[in-house]
C-alpha cells in the first residue's frame, strides 16, 4: 500500500471517528435534557392531590 492510500484511509478514520463522536455528544446532551424534564415533570406532580381527603382511605366491601 502505498503512502498516499493510506494517508486518504487515516483521513476517513479519523472523519469518521469525529462523526461519531459528535453524534454521542448529541446523543447524550439530549438524554440529558429529556431526564432533567422528566426530574422536573415528576417534581411537580410530587405536591399531592389538591384535596387532602383524597386517597386517603379505601372502602372495603367484604
């Protein structure tokens, strides 16, 4: 192989490899965001029902 192949060959790997890094770098970044929404979705509904009375109790029939 000549030096000139192997020099395009090294510049498609490391293309390449730059591709792939920048999509885990966006894969990741929106990973995060969607588990810092759900954080905050989750934390909101943590405040309990708006009447104090409900679920509270269970009837029980026997």
């Amino acid at each position: 192989m000549d030096i000139a192949a192997m020099s395009i060959m090294v510049s498609q790997y490391k293309a390449q490899e730059s591709a792939g890094i920048l999509l885990m770098k966006k894969v990741m970044t929106s990973a995060r965001q969607d588990g810092d929404a759900l954080v905050e979705m989750v934390a909101q509904s943590a405040g309990g029902p708006v009447d104090p009375n409900l679920g509270s109790s269970i009837d029980e029939y026997v």
